[in-house]
C-alpha cells in the first residue's frame, strides 16, 4: 500500500476521501490550514496544520512523509465570493498548488491527483459536457483552477510529473459510516441550505428562474461525495501504476435544476422548504451536467449513488444526526 499525502483533507471532499483510502490499506497523512475544513473530521494522529504558502513547514513534512503521491484538495471553492475578491482566489488556489508543486519537486514526489472543477468550461458549447470542449471560465474560480491544470499540463510535458485532473460537478452527499458531510462555513452548497430552509423556516434564495432551462432554474450534475472519494482511488492506483496523466469529468451524468432539489429534499425529509426568487447570481452558467465515459471507460468508475433521491438521503441523515431530529 502507498503512502499518500492529502492537501485540504480536513475539508468535506478531501476527508472523505481520506477516510477512503484508510479503509483499503492506504497509510494517509493530511494537510490542511483549517481556514475552511475541521480537525474532527480526520482520524487522529494524521493532521498537519499547515498553509501551503509556509514552504519551510510544507518542507518538514515531505521530509518526515517520504510520500508516494500526493493528492490536491486544498481549495476556496465559493463562485460568488472569487466574482468579488478575485485575487483571494488566484493566491491560495492557483498560488498554493505553486508552492506545492514546488514542494513536491525538491522531494522527488511525481505523481499528483489534482481536484479539479466544471467551473473551467464556464457556459459550454454542448451538454453533456466532454473533456475536449472550449474551456472558458466565467468567474475567478474557475479561472483558478484552470490555471494550475495549465501548469500540470506543461509540467507533464516537461518533467517527470504525472498527474490526473478530475473535473467535478455538484459534489454532495454525505458517508454515515464516517460520520462526517457538508459543514462549509458559511455554507453555499444548495442541499444543506435547503435542510437549513426546512429545518429553521428561513427560506432559501432561488438564483435566477429565467434560464433557458426547464422550469428557469439552473441545471447541475450532482454527484456523491463517495463516488468521487472512489475516483480519487482509482485515479492513485493508476498512477502508481505508471498510468499516464489525464483529465476526466467526474459527475453522474444527468441534470437536476435547482427546484427539482427542492421537491427532491422536500419529499425524502416529508418537510416544505420556504424559498424565495433572487437575481441570478454572477458567474453562474445555465446548465452544467458531464459526460464522464471517459472516466468510466479508463478506470472502471462507476456511480454507487445513481439516483438523486439516494444522495439527498444520505445527506439528510448527516444532517440530521448533526442538528438533531426535526
């Protein structure tokens, strides 16, 4: 088995798959700042508490880890927020995974799996999305993100660096066996805000009901946060392997707009949840959903979590264990 190092593995994708990779063997160590993931949520004994701009302590724990791969979490994830402080985006996504990168050389670290986003086809050409379309990003984040895949890409070309980019959708979801899901600070994740409308009355914000959409709402792809930490593995395995790197879209493969979530939430939880109509929010496309065959052709990746019904489940049961009955 490896010994893997997880940046951002404190927070809600990153620790889920480190549990993950736990479970099958894996000797796992995390580093995470904390700015936006919790220690409780990694297995004791395993969490450095480092920012990936401080070289000097990055550079103790390659030291001390003698790592075999490396696998890249540590993110700002908030659309909105990148469209209002841009550069905030650009230092820590883009700027942090330099220094890591960095990091990795002087430690003779060469293989990365990198936490990519949909975010870095902006409003694309066709849907379902495939890997090779035109990548525009419409916000900052997606700017961010595409830029480092940039730097991965001539890296490869130019060094030994092998890696894989997996381009996510709507992560969601959550893995009772680990007792851990959705806890971002402030939350902006549509499924938790809909539990927090159905828990507290205080409706939720509807971005938008004028795209050209079904019913107006924005259309996404929302896939389990397991069924990503399952990616993750598959993509490690292959570059220990000596697999070559890649890019793949990591979704379900099928669109639920944002008020079919709503019925969705409503109906598992038997609960209404109050909503309003806002102004669409800036940097938001209409309709992201993947074309992830490629994935599955290369990997043997296939969703547990098919149904939008089972994800809404499982996190209505992390959400529930953590707010108490409703």
């Amino acid at each position: 088995m490896a010994r893997i190092l997880v940046t951002g593995g404190a927070g809600y994708i990153g620790s889920h798959t480190t549990h993950h990779l736990l479970s099958l063997g894996h000797d796992v160590q995390v580093l995470d700042d904390l700015s936006k993931g919790y220690a409780h949520n990694v297995p004791e004994g395993r969490l450095h508490v480092v920012n990936l701009h401080d070289t000097a302590a990055l550079d103790r724990v390659f030291s001390k880890g003698h790592f075999d791969a490396v696998i890249h979490f540590a993110a700002f994830i908030a659309v909105g927020e990148s469209v209002r402080e841009p550069e905030k985006y650009f230092r820590n996504n883009t700027g942090g995974s330099l220094s890591l990168l960095d990091t990795m050389r002087r430690h003779g670290v060469r293989r990365l799996v990198f936490s990519s986003t949909a975010a870095v086809y902006g409003n694309p050409e066709h849907v379902p999305i495939v890997e090779d379309q035109t990548l525009k990003p419409v916000n900052p984040y997606g700017e961010s993100k595409l830029m480092t895949e940039t730097t991965l890409r001539w890296l490869d070309e130019c060094s030994s660096l092998r890696y894989v980019a997996l381009r996510y959708f709507n992560a969601c979801g959550a893995e009772s066996k680990y007792g851990i899901g959705e806890e971002h600070e402030p939350e902006t994740h549509l499924i938790p805000l809909i539990f927090r409308a159905i828990r507290t009355g205080k409706p939720i914000t509807v971005f938008g009901n004028d795209y050209p959409t079904p019913d107006g709402t924005c259309v996404r792809d929302y896939v389990h946060v397991s069924d990503l930490a399952e990616a993750h593995r598959l993509a490690l395995d292959s570059l220990l392997a000596g697999g070559p790197s890649g890019v793949f879209n990591a979704g379900m493969g099928q669109g639920y707009s944002v008020m079919e979530v709503i019925r969705a939430a409503e109906t598992v939880t038997g609960r209404q949840a109050s909503f309003t109509l806002g102004e669409r929010r800036e940097g938001d496309p209409a309709e992201l959903v993947a074309d992830s065959s490629k994935l599955q052709k290369t990997f043997g990746w296939k969703p547990k979590y098919d149904t939008l019904a089972s994800i809404v489940e499982s996190a209505w049961a992390f959400d529930a264990h953590k707010h108490g009955a409703v």
